[in-house]
C-alpha cells in the first residue's frame, strides 16, 4: 500500500514517520470515544449555517 499526501506543500510526496504516528493517534481517538467526535461534527455544523 503506498501512503501520498493528497494536498498541501508536500503535496505527491510520502508522509514522515511521525506524521503517521499522529494520524494512528488521532483515528485512536476517534474510535475510543464516538460520541465526542459526533457532538464535535454536530456543533461545527451548526457553526458553519449559522454564519452564512
């Protein structure tokens, strides 16, 4: 499987070790605690059409 950033600076280039380690660490997150990610997702929606 080859791993390519789809955006930015590096954008085409591979990512660095650690920036895989905090995408590990942050899908982690996500799974440990569902309803935080959902609130989160919930209240910048909000945001988002309250601000148009």
């Amino acid at each position: 499987m080859d791993l390519i950033i789809p955006t930015g600076r590096r954008k085409g280039g591979n990512p660095s070790l650690a920036s895989l380690y905090r995408a590990l660490a942050d899908y982690d997150k996500t799974q440990a605690h569902p309803e935080v990610v959902e609130q989160a997702r919930a209240e910048f929606a909000e945001l988002r059409s309250g601000a148009r």
